[in-house]
C-alpha cells in the first residue's frame, strides 16, 4: 500500500494517505464575483472535515469543485482512492442541501438511480439498494413515494442515494439545514455512526458552529466573498460521540473557539 | 419516524367538508342546465316560434333520436378525423419538441414557423390545403396544424424545467444524453406534456370542424360540421341544433377522458393530481 507522497505530518495516523486535496484553487464566475479563493485543502481517508463560514462564503462552491459538478477557474482539485489511483465521481457520493428525490417515483429507484446510471441490472441492484436503505432505517419505507415522507425521511433517502455506489468520498452540502432540532440532532447522531462503522471520508458544509463541533474532526473555517481559509480548528473529541458529548464542557469550549474563529467571518456584514 | 405515513388528524372533517363542495360544484352547473332547458322550451311555446326559427329542445332530442343513423355515422367520421389529427399532434409536438432539445440549432432554425403556423387562422389555411391535398388529408392536417403547438410548446417548457440539483446529481453519477432524457427530462416533464395533450385534444376537434365546414362545399365529406352546414341550406334547424349538442359533448369526452388519463397517471406524485385524493 504505497500512499501518495505529499502526507500530512501526523505520521502517527493509522489512516495515512489524502482522499481530496485542493491547491490553490480559485473560482470566478461569469459576472467577475470571485467566489473562491484561492484555497489550499487536504483531507485524509477516512476523516470527517467541516467546511464553516458563513452564507455565500464559497464554502458550497468548494464542495462543488471537488464534486466535478462546477469547473475551477485556476488551481487543480485531486480526488484520490485508498489504492492511490486517481478515479472520477463514482467513488464520491454526494448529498444536497435538498433532498433532490425525483417525485415520480419510489424511494427504491431513487436510490437505486446511481447504480441504474452505472447500467447495473436491476437483480444485482436490488441487494445494494437494500442495504443502503437499512444503513439509514428505511428498509421499510422502500415504495413509498417521496412526497409521503416527511423531511427528516427524504434526507435519509438522500443518504441512502449516496451511500448505495459505497463511495470512499461523502460531500454533504448543509443536509440537515432545513429539519427541525430534534431531527437534525438524531441524522447527526446517525450520521456519525454510518462514519465510523462505513469509514468513509466525509466532507460536510454548514454554516452551524455547534453542528460542525458534533460531528467533526477538523473544521476549516472559511471567510466570505471570496471564501478563503481563515482557521483551522482539531476537535479531540472522542469518535463515538453521544448526547453526553452535546451536553459537555468540552463541547461547550469547543463552540465557543469556534465562534470566536468564525467572528471575524462575519465583520463588516450587515446585520453583525 | 412511525406515524408519518398516516394523513393529519383532521382530515375526516376537512374530507366531509370537501366532499360536500364537490357535490355543490357538481349540482349547480346542472341546475343552470334544467332551468335553461326549461326557460327554452317556454320562450319557444309561449311565443309559437316555429322550429325553422327556433325548435325546441323536445324538438331537438326528437331529431336526434330520429336521425340518429345518419347523425352517428358523422359522428363517427369526424370523431375519427379528429383522433387521427390528435395522435399526429401529440407524436409530432413531443417529437418535434426532444429534437429541439437536443438541437439548439434545429429549435432555432424551426420554432418561429412552429408560431407562425400556429398563429394563422386555420379557417384561413384550410381552403388552401383542401386544393393541394386530398380531402381527408387535408381536414386531418387542419386538425393537426391546431393541435400540435400546444404539445410542442408545452413539452419544451417541461424538458428545460428539470430540477437543477437532480440535473446536478445525474452528471455526477456520469449520465449518458439518452440517460438523462430518459430518467429525468421526460418524466420531469410528463406532467407538461399531458396539460399539452389535454388542450391539443380539443383544438384537434375544433380543427377538424374547422376544416369539415371549409370542405363542406366539396360535398364529399360527411362530418358532423358538414351535416351543420348541410342543414343550415336546407333550413333543417333541429338537426343542426342536435348536430351541434353531438359536437359539444364530443369535445366534453375527449377533454374529460384526457384529463381522467392524466390523473391516473399523476395522481401518486404530482400535486395538480394530490388535491383530489383525500
């Protein structure tokens, strides 16, 4: 297993070897507003990295670029797998900041939409499409149709979408957004259990400092217009992580850290 | 995460509620018709009027039971004329329209004639197609001239109306063009497509009149338009009025059978088809 070459320091790590590095990559788009950048990343396999700034901050158009949905205007995006090889988005899984189901039909074929693309017969499907449902706890719900699903359930849909091609790579862009507290704090919960049992590395926007100080490893906080890196913060928390770490002193500090690292963010906005 | 499958609580109250406005929308139109029946029939025999002027509706439905022969027959042709115009309305509209949205180039290049074809008065086209063409060609293209740029523009709108993060999501999974047409931009844009259908089916009915009565010097037809018009020189006033009923509830089946098909097809999904489900 020869990892590529350009490694973090912390050789310690178990999981060596880069899944998505950024090198100065900047995006300007068509009106001259410079939304990105330039900006540096790297994020090892298996990690769990927020993406925090606030709205408009580029940090979606980050997500983007390293989903090859959006092009970059200079600087490269490289995606590497654990054997080293570089490949394209199949190995990513990407979730929206909607749901983005398509209303026509069952929660079975939307999530068995990547492996249909992929040309896969359907008899092979069925399995995977099964299992990246029971990942999420819809195994039941698998003919409902989308709009009999409540919100918390169609963004587990989603979930279950981007897991079902078994992706090393998740970009989640600010998923849970737009759910009620409550929800929100059960998807995080099971969010980080699907991280730690599937080992994926995960990517996740969201403008929410005690969201990202949950779920995170590293937070790379990012100023607005253009979003560039503006602090990076390690939580060294423990990975199997619970409503005792919400509700811990620890938690706390680290929220305030990272508030105290996004205030600058916000500066010179109007309504700060 | 158990119980949200289960609809609101107060549904039963709001489905009674619902249930009896439907029926109210049901019985008032045919109240207005009893009394216009009615209101008819006691102008036509207060005033003796004779049926060359105004026939009653007694003497209507009479004519339509007695003639009912001939009238069925001409039903029958023009109702044909008019399914042969929708079906080339609604293959050529979807067709033309997938190629636009493959082809820039080809929906520059076309669409305008597609409006300027629609936005001539086919009463106005019709003498002339019936000079180069054959007369059942000729009433069938009148009929698919009206119907198809509903179907055209209505589908267009439909394939450039996909969702833009769905659109995302299939060029991230590396979606082939016949892939994506076939997994998103036509099914996003079925719901389009059948409003399209639902007025091409109609306008292909109008059409077929259109150029039925435009035919009706030639004679050959036999249409319901051309009974009308046949009626009209021999001043048999009932049966134009049961010629007319005929074509009135032509076109009330076909958009009614339309727009039943497009319920069917929507209900599980859209939400102009969710409202009648409760």
């Amino acid at each position: 297993m020869g990892g590529p070459a350009a490694l973090s320091e912390k050789g310690s790590s178990a999981r060596a070897g880069v899944a998505v590095s950024l090198r100065g990559v900047t995006k300007v788009y068509d009106s001259g507003v410079t939304a990105l950048g330039p900006l540096d990343l790297e994020v090892r396999n298996g990690e769990f990295v927020s993406l925090l700034g606030p709205s408009g901050c580029g940090k979606s158009t980050a997500l983007r670029l390293i989903a090859g949905l959006s092009a970059s205007t200079s600087g490269t995006v490289g995606i590497s797998s654990r054997d080293g090889q570089v490949r394209t988005g199949h190995s990513i899984g990407f979730v929206f900041q909607e749901p983005t189901l398509m209303p026509w039909t069952s929660v079975r074929e939307n999530v068995r939409l990547p492996l249909k693309l992929a040309k896969m017969p359907p008899a092979e499907s069925e399995a995977r499409v099964h299992q990246a449902l029971t990942h999420v706890g819809l195994s039941d719900f698998a003919d409902a149709y989308p709009r009999e699903l409540s919100g918390g359930m169609k963004m587990r849909v989603s979930l279950a979408r981007a897991l079902v091609t078994d992706p090393e790579i998740l970009l989640m862009d600010e998923p849970f957004a737009a759910l009620d507290e409550i929800t929100r704090f059960r998807l995080n919960n099971d969010l980080l259990s699907l991280w730690r049992n599937l080992h994926k590395t995960i990517i996740f926007v969201t403008h929410s400092v005690f969201e990202s100080v949950y779920l995170s490893e590293r937070i790379i906080v990012m100023t607005s217009r253009p979003g560039r890196l503006s602090a990076e913060i390690r939580i060294d928390a423990p990975a199997a992580r619970g409503e005792d770490f919400r509700t811990s002193a620890a938690y706390a500090d680290y929220c305030r850290k990272v508030s105290n690292a996004l205030a600058p963010s916000y500066a010179g906005q109007p309504g700060s | 995460m158990s119980s949200l499958q289960n609809p609101p609580l107060s549904s039963d109250a709001a489905g009674a509620e619902t249930r009896g406005l439907r029926l109210v929308r049901i019985l008032l139109p045919v109240v207005v018709l009893a009394v216009g029946i009615v209101l008819w029939e006691l102008v036509v025999r207060l005033n003796d009027i004779p049926p060359y002027v105004l026939p009653g509706p007694g003497a209507v439905f009479t004519t339509l039971i007695h003639d009912w022969p001939e009238l069925s027959r001409s039903l029958l042709t023009t109702l044909l004329t008019t399914l042969e115009g929708f079906v080339a309305a609604s293959i050529g509209g979807v067709a033309l329209a997938l190629l636009f949205n493959q082809s820039k180039w080809l929906e520059y290049s076309l669409f305008p004639y597609a409006v300027i074809l629609q936005v001539t008065p086919v009463i106005a086209i019709a003498p002339l197609l019936l000079i180069y063409l054959p007369q059942q060609t000729a009433v069938v293209v009148c009929a698919w001239i009206v119907g198809f740029f509903p179907v055209l523009s209505n589908t267009t709108l439909g394939l450039n109306s996909v969702d833009r993060n769905l659109n995302g999501l299939f060029q991230l999974y590396g979606a082939s063009r016949m892939q994506k047409l076939r997994y998103l931009k036509l099914p996003s844009a079925l719901p389009f497509i059948l409003g399209g259908l639902r007025i091409a089916g109609g306008l292909s009915l109008i059409g077929a009149v259109v150029a039925e009565i435009a035919a009706g010097s030639a004679g050959a037809g036999s249409g319901l338009a051309y009974r009308i018009a046949e009626s009209g020189y021999r001043l048999n006033i009932p049966r134009m009025f049961a010629a007319l009923l005929l074509l009135s509830v032509a076109g009330i089946v076909i958009y009614g059978l339309l727009a039943l098909a497009s319920h069917l097809i929507l209900r599980r999904w859209h939400e102009s088809a969710l409202g009648k489900e409760i």
